[in-house]
C-alpha cells in the first residue's frame, strides 16, 4: 500500500509515468495499473481453491462423515481410516496428511455449522433450576453433596439448597423453601433431564409421583430442557458454578444441614445488591420488579416426603435405596412396615400412622446402619441378659458402662427404665449425661437421677444453686415442739 501510496503522490504532481516507474524503480505495467485505480475500499479475502487430488473423493469422504453423524462417536471413522478405504475402495492415489487435513477441516465446519445458539428471552415469573456437586466437611469427614439451584434469568437472582441428594423430595423441599422465601412460587420452572423429578423421553415426558403432586399443589408451568442442550437453560448452569466458587470455597463446614439451607436463603439476599450483567441495574430492584409475576403460595404446606412400604429382617431393620440400614425395632422383625421418606428425615410408621422413631436420611454409596436405641430399651428391660452384648452398652462411656455392669439383674433392669423414661422426656444426651453424674457419685437410682436430669435440661451442672431461705427458725420450732411433747400427723 506504500508503493499505491507514493504512485498517487507522483501522479497529483503531474509526474509521467516513465518517471514514476524510474522514480520507484517498478515496471511499467504496475504503475499504470494503479494510476488508473479509481477504487481503493478494502476487498474482502476469498479462498481460492486450486484443484485437489481429492476433488474426485469428496464426495465418498462426505458420506462417511454423514454415516458417522448418526452412529456412536466410538465407532466413528478416523482420518487413517477413510484413507484407508479410499485407497481400497476407490483405488485412490492421495497420501494420509492431504486427507487428514481435509476430514480435519470439514469436520469443524459441519460443527461450526449447527454450534450457534440463539439468544433466549425470559420473561418475569420464569425460573431455571439444575443441581451441581460440592464437597463439605462434616462430622463424619468430607463429604461431596449436591446443591438445588433456581436462578431467575429475568432478574438474574438465585438460590440454593444443601443435599445429601438429588431425589424428588429434596428437589421439592429445597424449591418449597425458595418459594417461602421469595414470597411465591414462578409461573414456569424449566429442567434438565433430572431423575429426581422426571425424564423427557423424545416426545414423552414422565414425572415422579411426588413431583406430579408438588406441581400440582403450586399450579406452576413445567418444561424439560431437550438431551444435551444445557444451553437452553444456561442461566442456571453459570449460576451453579458461580455459587460454588464464591459460597463453597474454601470447603465449608456442615453441622445442621437445614440449619445451613436456613443460613443460605439470607444470605443469597446480600449478594443482590450488584449491578445485572446486561441491564446495568441492582439485581435486588429488578427482582422487586419480578415478585407480582409470581404465583402466590398456596396456604397449605407441601409434605415434600414418599411412602413405602418395606420388610425388616430379624433384628427389626429395613433397607432404604439398597445400601441404608435403619432400625424400627426389634418386636417389628419380620414384618411389612410403612416409611416415611423425605429429603432430610427416614422415619417408621406404626399402624396408626405415627412415627416409632425418626432417622437422619443417608445417602451415598458406601452402606450405612443405624439404630434408634429408643426402640431397643423395651427389649432389654425384658432380656436384661442381653445386655453386655448390646449396640446401647457400646455407645456409653466406660464409667457408666461399668456401673451398670456390675448391677444385679433387677437393678439393672430398673436403671434401663430410667433410662427409657428420661430419654423419652429430655432427650438421649441429657439422659445419659444425668446417669453418667449419677454414676459418679455411686447414686445410680431413679430419684437422684431425674433430679439430676431435670437439673442439666433446666439450668445445667455448671451452675451454682442458690443457699435458699434460711431453715434454722423452722428447726428450732420442730426441736421445741419435740421437747414438749408434741406429735404431728394422725391421731
């Protein structure tokens, strides 16, 4: 372009062109080119396309690639491989780097193709919702547990829910408790194909039970995102990973787990005073502009659970999800027995449909077992023999463990009962803790320990009692009165 440009120059100047061309040492024919140029606008590059020993093969290399759109990717022709072929099947004379470079080329193009998206709008009232993954620390260790989250794409707030899960009541507990918090429930909710709630199959959709119910009791829109189009709700998509780099690192510790969804619903609030990415406005006023679009919560709450009906084995245990163990008791070994199964809670039922017990629900892989030793106080009043071998004598602390070791059949018979009453009353740890101080002193009886136990519920073992009124005046009425003579109760 310095060369056209110094061409122009020379010419403005009334300069002949075999001046020019000795000038700027160029041939004759370049100069007159340009100083004929009317039109210098930027053109744009074309490919140019000689011929290619190929051009004869393209044809067959586009069936292949056409048959391999429609199969599995792992039986997929490779580059080597429609070499191959040609050279067998057509006789062609082509080296594998020319075909490896076209099959390369044409295979971003048919990707480049059909790899757009469009721009989706969303409305107020419209919610998406997926689950992502994020590990904790627990009591138990680290543990990888899976968040709910609904994002509105029209405000561009969301909100998240901890679960051990990604189940049908965990999807409805965790939006049951977003809606709550909202004030309402979104006119539509859009899903990928998540099992926990239901599966679009080509043109049918199937919804779990619970799910049916839930959309039923709030009266929201439901739609299920095509196979393997995350685009069609990323909203949600980068809000779970947003949510995970800013809430869940470092590795966040999880002692009460609804306590912990508690915490996150207030604290999603604060993160809404930001500016949205598009609109240039607070997040927070774009959502108090969304709200009257919501539907409003209905007066009834949802119960986010399912009921199964389960056999226990002879030591009166049922089986959850085939690898959890929890125990009804052991007078319901051998029978057909209803549970109560929710997001956070697994809980036994009797015949008339109250819980015997209530368990915290596991998850995961690895099998688990657990017992409500409640429901074996029973049996060992009544077999006090079986008691050394028993899953409630391990659990105690040696000192107690060996006090009541060293009782006599009847007395440990009665300690148990104890046992069983304050437990029912003021809960495992404040019974055991009164037995264990009962222990100490060697008063392991009813009345010191529920004494003992009315004490740690109410004020605590810690805390110094009062003196109390003075009793001295009283005592000497009484010494005075028995020095007379006097005498008190029935004559």
């Amino acid at each position: 372009m310095a060369q056209i440009d110094s061409i122009n120059e020379m010419q403005a100047k009334r300069m002949r062109q075999t001046e020019i061309c000795e000038r700027l040492n160029l041939d004759a024919k370049t100069v007159r080119k340009y100083m004929a140029q009317e039109d210098f606008s930027p053109v744009a590059p074309r490919h140019r396309c000689g011929p290619s020993k190929l051009d004869a093969y393209k044809p067959a290399i586009e069936a292949m690639l056409d048959h391999d759109a429609k199969h599995w990717r792992k039986q997929q022709h490779t580059a080597k491989r429609i070499c191959e072929r040609l050279q067998k099947e057509y006789g062609a004379d082509v080296e594998y780097s020319l075909v490896q470079r076209y099959v390369k080329r044409r295979r971003l193009e048919r990707q480049e193709s059909t790899s757009g998206y469009n721009e989706l709008v969303w409305d107020k009232g419209e919610a998406q919702v997926d689950f992502g993954e994020a590990d904790f620390e627990t009591n138990e260790g680290t543990q990888r547990k899976y968040y709910l989250v609904l994002s509105l794409p029209y405000s561009n707030a969301g909100f998240k829910q901890v679960f051990g899960g990604e189940t049908a009541e965990c999807v409805a507990e965790g939006l049951q408790a977003i809606f709550g918090h909202l004030g309402g429930c979104p006119r539509r909710l859009v899903f990928d194909n998540a099992t926990g709630v239901g599966r679009k199959m080509e043109k049918s959709i199937r919804i779990t039970d619970v799910f049916k119910r839930f959309k039923a009791h709030f009266g929201f829109e439901l739609t299920f995102c095509n196979a393997d189009a995350g685009h069609e709700k990323g909203n949600v998509e980068n809000k779970v990973g947003y949510e995970r780099r800013n809430d869940f690192v470092p590795v966040p510790y999880l002692e009460d787990l609804q306590d912990f969804n508690r915490k996150l619903l207030k604290e999603a609030d604060q993160d809404f005073n930001r500016i949205h990415y598009k609109k240039e406005r607070l997040i927070c006023e774009l959502l108090e502009e969304e709200k009257p679009s919501l539907l409003a919560m209905p007066r009834q709450r949802f119960a986010a659970c399912r009921y199964v009906q389960l056999k226990t084995d002879g030591y009166g245990k049922f089986c959850l999800d085939s690898k959890h163990y929890y125990t009804v008791a052991p007078e319901y070994a051998f029978q057909d027995i209803i549970v109560r199964v929710g997001a956070y809670t697994v809980a036994p039922l009797n015949r008339e449909g109250a819980p015997i017990t209530e368990y915290t629900r596991k998850f995961g892989a690895a099998r688990s077992d657990d017992t409500d030793y409640r429901t074996t106080i029973a049996r060992l009043v009544k077999t006090p023999g079986a008691w050394r071998n028993s899953g409630l004598r391990n659990q105690l602390c040696s000192p107690l463990k060996t006090s009541m070791d060293q009782l006599d059949r009847a007395g440990l018979r009665e300690v148990l009962r104890t046992m069983s009453v304050l437990w029912e009353e003021y809960g495992y740890d404040t019974a055991i803790a009164a037995l264990e101080e009962a222990a100490s002193a060697g008063r392991l009886d009813r009345a010191n320990t529920t004494v003992l136990a009315m004490r740690i519920a109410t004020l605590g073992l810690d805390v110094e009692l009062p003196d109390g009124p003075d009793l001295k005046h009283y005592d000497q009425l009484l010494l005075h009165s028995i020095a007379e003579g006097h005498t008190y109760g029935n004559q």
